[in-house]
C-alpha cells in the first residue's frame, strides 16, 4: 500500500467511525461505509487540507469509493 492510501484510509475511518478492515478500495462512501452527503463533503474537505489540493465540486461528485479518492489524490499530487 502506498502512503497515500494509507492516509486516505486513516482518514476515512477517523471521519466516518467505521472498522479499518471495512475500509477497502472497492467501498463506496455511502453504501458501504454509510456516509451521508454531509460526511462525503467532510471527507472531501479533509482530503484537501491533509494532501495540500483542492477537488473542484464537479469533481468532487466522482469520488464516491475509497478507490477514487486514493486515484483521485495520487494523481493530483505529482
């Protein structure tokens, strides 16, 4: 795994209080993690602050999986 995708992980199971083991790249936000929009946005906006980016809004409706966030970042941290 990389450090991103470690990060990412450790985020999303501090934000949305679920098991580390739950946290896989497959898992969407809301389905499988339950997260409400109001989670997603949090998630989102920690995301920026802890990599140093910003995902535009239209973007941001994209990532709906721990997969998308990871690509998403890895991506745009180059």
């Amino acid at each position: 795994m990389s450090e991103i995708s470690d990060k990412v992980k450790a985020i999303i199971v501090d934000k949305l209080s679920v098991d580390e083991a739950e946290v896989q790249d497959g898992a969407s936000f809301a389905n499988d993690l339950g997260a409400d929009s109001l989670d997603t946005v949090e998630l989102i906006m920690e995301f920026e602050k802890q990599f140093g980016i910003t995902i535009p809004d239209d973007q941001s409706e994209k990532i709906s999986t721990v997969g998308d966030a990871i690509a998403y970042i890895e991506e745009h941290t180059k």
